[in-house]
C-alpha cells in the first residue's frame, strides 16, 4: 500500500519561515507534489519534484530526496494569507496517473 | 485558460434519488479525476480516466458511477447514496504521465448533503 506522512499542524508567526516535512513509502515513484488548499476552496499546485535537489519558486521551496523518501516544503517571510492547509501527494506507480495525497498540514500563521 | 468548472457548486438529494455531478475543462488534458474530501481530510482518489477509458476505480461502491463522454468532460452519477457519502467531490485533471507535465488542476468542487 501506499503511506504517506505528514505532521497534522503546525503553528508559526508572520514573517517567519515554516518546514512542513512528508515522507513517503510508496510502491515506486513518479513525482511528488505540493498543494495549497485554504478552506473550502480547491487545492492549487505549488510545486513538483522528480528527481532529488531543491526547486524555488519565490516565497516557497520544496526539497526532494528519494533514496530517503523524505521531502519537505519550506515557506519563507510568513504572510497571514499562507494559513491554509499544505497537502503532499504522490505518483507511485511505475505508470497511470494515481496522484495520492497524505492527511495534509494545516498551517497556522500568528501576527 | 487554466480552468476546471465543476457544477453544481451545491447539491441536496435525498438517498432515493438521481443526480449528476459534471466537471469540464478545456486545457487539452487526457487526464481526469474524481477524488472525494471530507471535512480536515485530504482529497480521496475515487477514479481516473485516461484517454477517456477508466484506468483506475479505487474499490469505489456501485452507487457512484463516471461517464467520460468526450476529452473535455467528466460526469459523475449518484443513486442511492448514503448519508456519509456528504463530502466535497472534487474534480481534476492533467496531462497523462510521460505526455507533459502532471500538475492536477482542480476544480472549486461540488459540495454534496445526502438527506
């Protein structure tokens, strides 16, 4: 089966950086991406690794290492609108699209 | 246009009843999903279709039947549903893996109470 984690909450102060950690056991491996998704609205894409090393995007990084199934989404300079929950998901399989998600992190910001 | 429309926004039904829920997009994408996500819970993959062929049911009971009817829609019907079955269904899409990138685009969701 499929097993990936996330911690359920974390909690941090406007203008700080946040790591939001997911590790993945998973039946081989397509790609592992990060979603945004604020309360009853549609989760939106934040990035995609394939293969180890850290991608940057502005405000959010996300890193990959694969022999250690372990990436993590980093979120600089704070902003209250970054409350929301940050959800991994997974491509295990060899081929087809099942994109698996983890339980999510909701992320709180504090003034 | 990087839009997934989903209709209806809101959906009331009784468990005897017949409904549809419908999802469109017009990105090009083969890829189409329907995931199911209850309240501080993650989305649920349900199904997946590929060139418009089911490629992936994931155990997902027979009151829930999808339609593809065409590249660019995606319908899911309800019958006989069940109280727990209120959830936000969402629908996404994308390019089939190894034809582009994978990003899944959602859809704002169809937010489903079963009386």
């Amino acid at each position: 089966g499929q097993n990936i984690d996330q911690p359920t909450e974390m909690t941090a102060t406007e203008g700080a950086i946040v790591q939001i950690n997911c590790t993945y056991q998973t039946s081989g491996f397509n790609g592992l991406f990060w979603y945004q998704q604020h309360a009853g609205e549609a989760p939106t894409f934040l990035s995609y690794n394939v293969l180890d090393g850290l991608e940057e995007k502005g405000r959010f990084s996300s890193f990959l290492s694969r022999s250690k199934g372990y990436s993590y989404l980093l979120l600089k300079e704070l902003q209250m609108k970054d409350s929301a929950s940050y959800l991994c998901a997974v491509i295990p399989a060899a081929a087809g699209n099942k994109l698996t998600f983890g339980g999510g992190t909701r992320v709180l910001v504090k003034p | 246009d990087t839009e997934v429309t989903q209709t209806p926004k809101h959906l009331v039904m009784g468990m005897t009843n017949k409904k549809s829920l419908k999802c469109e997009q017009h990105m090009g994408h083969r890829a189409m999903y329907w995931y199911k996500q209850k309240a501080k819970k993650p989305p649920e993959l349900m199904f997946v279709y590929s060139y418009e062929k089911l490629s992936i049911n994931e155990s997902v009971p027979s009151r829930f039947s999808p339609e593809c009817p065409n590249s660019s829609l995606l319908n899911l019907h309800l019958h006989a549903l069940q109280p727990e079955d209120s959830a936000l269904y969402l629908c996404a899409s994308s390019q089939v893996r190894g034809q582009g990138d994978t990003e899944a685009f959602f859809g704002q969701g169809t937010r489903l109470t079963v009386v």
